[in-house]
C-alpha cells in the first residue's frame, strides 16, 4: 500500500512546536490550579464551617442531612471526581486515538489531514485528562484538605504520559497507511 505524504522537517517542526505549547498549557492550567488549590486555607472558599476532608453525612450548613440524601455534597464530588478520571481521564489517549483515526480512515490521507487528526486527537486527549484534574482542585478548594490534589496530580502526569512526541506521531501516520 502506498504511504502517506511526509510534511516536511521544518513544517513537521513548526506544529509540533504549537500543539506543545496548547498541550502544555493545558498541562499547566491544571498543576497551577492544583498549586492554588494546596496552598490556600481552607477557609478561603466554602463555608467557614466546613471541616477539612469532612466526609461525613453533613450538609455545608454542617447539619445532619435528611434520611433520604445520605451522602455529603463533598463525598459526592468525590464520587464523580473518580468517575470522571476512571471513565475519561485514563482511557482518553485510547478515545481520541480511536476518533482521530476514524476521520483519517477512508481513502489515502494527504500529509495535512493526517496531522490535523493527530492534533485534534492530542488536544482531545489533554482536555478530557484536565476536566478531572480540574474537579479535584475544585474539590480541594471546597474541603480545604489538600489531599484531594493528588487527583489532580494524577491527571497531570496522565497528561505528560501522552505529551505529543515525534514517535508519536510516525506511529499516527503507519497507523494512517494500513
């Protein structure tokens, strides 16, 4: 089978330099947050009331909760915080691999379209690992504990596993050619 047209080193270079940057500052957009997060008292944002990592049966006015509504608002967000990093976060390199080739599929790709699916997948792939990253600063936040930033954490290391690279990249165009 024939194989794709190559974009030149310069040009490869070029966009590469941009979606690092994109990648990269979404990357930073969620340690930054997370930093904030950590460092701030906890009394900042939320009630005053709130007990750091309050994860007890008690509302934000700290009273009992009704017998129908048993879990707290931050047990609760915690909940979807790991389900949302379970769901999206860890799988979202395979996701956006899989849609990204999907668009590049049918017929002979020219050099720029393969790259555009490769871009739109990394950038893909950055936002749904950042969206969790950023629930669990938010959650931090709320609590004052900062313990709820090693999610984040987490998902900024699943961010930098799937830093766009050059192999990356050559494996997208193989894959684009079969």
């Amino acid at each position: 089978m024939p194989q794709s047209p190559q974009l030149d080193d310069a040009e490869l270079d070029r966009r590469f330099l941009t979606l690092r940057i994109i990648y990269g500052v979404l990357i930073m957009g969620v340690v930054t947050f997370a930093a904030v997060a950590a460092i701030l008292p906890a009394d900042v944002f939320g009630p005053s009331n709130l007990e750091p990592n309050s994860f007890d049966d008690r509302s934000f006015d700290n009273e009992p909760l009704d017998s129908e509504r048993s879990a707290s608002p931050t047990r609760m967000l915690v909940w979807i915080a790991i389900a949302l990093t379970a769901t999206t976060a860890l799988p979202a390199g395979a996701l956006a691999g899989a849609l990204g080739r999907r668009s590049i599929s049918a017929g002979r790709p020219a050099a720029s379209r393969v790259w555009s699916s490769y871009q739109a997948a990394k950038i893909m792939t950055a936002a749904l690992i950042e969206a969790p990253g950023l629930l669990w600063c938010v959650i931090a936040l709320l609590t004052g504990d900062a313990i709820y930033t090693a999610g984040a954490a987490l998902c900024a290391v699943l961010m930098l596993w799937n830093f766009p690279s050059t192999n990356q990249y050559e494996d997208w165009v193989a894959a684009a050619d079969h």
